[in-house]
C-alpha cells in the first residue's frame, strides 16, 4: 500500500489582497479553522405535462460559489480588520494557501459578510466568526 499524500491542517493560511494594481496579501491571523461549502450547482425543473412516467425532470442550473466562514482567536487588531471589510461592502481577492510541497493555491473573491464575537464562560477561549460571500469561480493552482 502507498504512503497517504494527505495534507495536515497546521500552516494553511488565510490571505486577503488589498487591491492594488500590483495587489499585496496579507496573512489574516490567528485562524483556528475555515470551511467553504462550495461550488454548487443549482437545480432547475424541467417537468412537463407529457414527461416520462410521470417523473419530475430537472436540469443543472446556475453555480452558486459558496461561502468561506471561518473561526479566529480573538485579537483586537484582526477584529478591527475584518470588521473594515464588512464596512467596507467591497469584494476582495482571497487566498487559501496549502502547507503541502506543491503550495496548492485557491484563488477566490468575495465580500466579508459577517463578523461575530463568542466570549465563553470562565476561563475558555475567546474566539471571532467571520462569512465571506463568494462571488464568482475558484482558481486552483498548485
């Protein structure tokens, strides 16, 4: 059997650019986990009064992008940041940089959607949530 090629999570990173003409990234820091849950594609039905069988019919619709949502350590600096792209309402380019030997690249572009703060009780972790809208397709490179 051969050795796995998987990827373990430690030195992913999270970056946004600031749209400049030679655009610069920077690193959003302290994040614990992210998920994004797309490309989807969506549904459009297609029945009709003779389909066959009498089964629905349905076809591939439009793409939905997805959305990026992410946890972070709470710093006051990196909250004051994302919560200036949720202000701001303008779409960024965002980087996922994997840890793996290729430097596998996701290549997206969104708007900061929301930011939220959890403060637990005694002497737990406090943490920042964040949502960036996708708007348009991925580009992977590695």
């Amino acid at each position: 059997m051969a050795a796995s090629e998987g990827v373990a999570s430690y030195g992913f990173q999270l970056l946004v650019g600031d749209g400049a003409s030679s655009e610069n990234f920077a690193t959003i820091g302290e994040v614990i986990n992210f998920d994004n849950d797309g490309p989807t594609v969506g549904e459009v039905e297609l029945t009709h009064l003779r389909s066959d069988n009498a089964y629905r019919e349905f076809g591939a619709g439009m793409i939905d992008p997805g959305t990026l949502t992410g946890t972070m350590n709470f710093t006051g600096d990196e909250y004051q940041a994302v919560l200036g792209y949720v202000e701001g309402r303008a779409n960024h380019n965002v980087q996922l940089v994997a840890p793996d030997t290729g430097g596998t690249t996701w290549d997206l572009t969104g708007y900061f959607s929301s930011i939220g703060l959890s403060v637990p009780a005694g002497d737990g972790r406090v943490t920042s949530s964040f949502s960036i809208r996708l708007t348009g397709p991925p580009a992977v490179s590695s």
